[in-house]
C-alpha cells in the first residue's frame, strides 16, 4: 500500500470517527436539561480545531514525516499484502476508539465529546502529511510503500524506484 494512501485514509477514518462521535454527543446532550455540557463540548471542540490546526503546519508534517521516510529501505519490489489487509493492520485502533468511545458516549456524553476532540485533533494534524510525502516522492523519483506489521510497532517503509519528475522550476512554460 501506498504510504500516501495510508496517511490519506488515516486522515478520512479519524474524520469519520469525528463526525459519529460528535452525533452521538449531540444525542446524548440533547436529553440533558443543563446546557453547561453543551458549552463544554464546543469549547473543547474548538480547542481541538485549533490545536489540530496548528499541529498540521506543512513545516510540521516535513519533520513528523522525516523519521519513517529515512528509515525505509530500498527495494525492488512490493510488500506481497493486499493494501485493504495492511490498512486494517494499521488503523484498526482508531476503529475501536471509536466503537467504544461512541457506545459508552450514549451513556456518558463526556466520553463521546473527548472522543470527538481528540479524533479531530489527529485528522487535522495528519492531513498535510500526505502532501509532504507526495513532494518528496516527486523530488526523489521514489515511491514509499507500507511494510505490513503491527500498529502497535512504529510504521516501516520501502522505496522503491518511481517516476522522476522533471519539472520547471522556473514556473515559465
């Protein structure tokens, strides 16, 4: 599997647990006759959206993604997995946050309020990862792919070779 592929999939599941999670908060405190719950939970979300903001700056996702990039070893061929089995290895945590965040949140609305918080935090701090590994596969003339493993293991890559891009700098045709 693509390593841009994971980060953008990454980037679509944290989102989607959001967004559920964030229904169910809002199903939750809808029964509640105090509105102090409410406020909190747009007060912590906007908190996360900030944070998530800032820990998504393009100078950021260049130094979060330098480590697993220089670590990946080069190979000529592709790691024999299917890329739907490598991304359930990988992101299978994110699915049972949300499964439990999202059932004990129907009791304990605070639970699914946090959930969303942090859930957006990772989406938005992740998506400009992908476009610092697209450029530096654009550069290089490689391509990074994910070595199947354990998501509970730091991510392993191969390069392999790729289309070299020869563009103009310049920006003149």
């Amino acid at each position: 599997m693509p390593y841009t592929d994971l980060l953008r999939f990454t980037v679509i599941v944290t989102a989607a647990e959001a967004t559920i999670l964030a229904a169910i908060s809002a199903i939750s405190v809808g029964g509640e006759p105090s509105a102090t719950t409410a406020i909190v939970a747009v007060a912590w979300w906007l908190i996360s959206l900030i944070l998530g903001f800032w820990l998504g700056r393009p100078e950021r996702a260049r130094e979060d993604v330098r480590a697993p990039l220089t670590r990946a070893k080069t190979a000529t061929s592709l790691p024999s997995e299917s890329p739907a089995r490598i991304a359930i290895e990988r992101l299978w945590p994110i699915a049972l946050t949300a499964i439990i965040a999202g059932g004990l949140g129907l009791f304990f609305p605070g639970v699914a309020i946090i959930g969303t918080g942090y859930a957006l935090i990772v989406s938005l701090s992740w998506h400009t990862r992908e476009a610092a590994v697209q450029a530096i596969e654009e550069r290089d003339g490689v391509r990074f792919f994910v070595v199947p493993g354990s998501a509970l293991k730091p991510i392993e890559l191969v390069r392999t070779p790729g289309l070299r891009s020869d563009r103009v700098n310049s920006g003149a045709f």
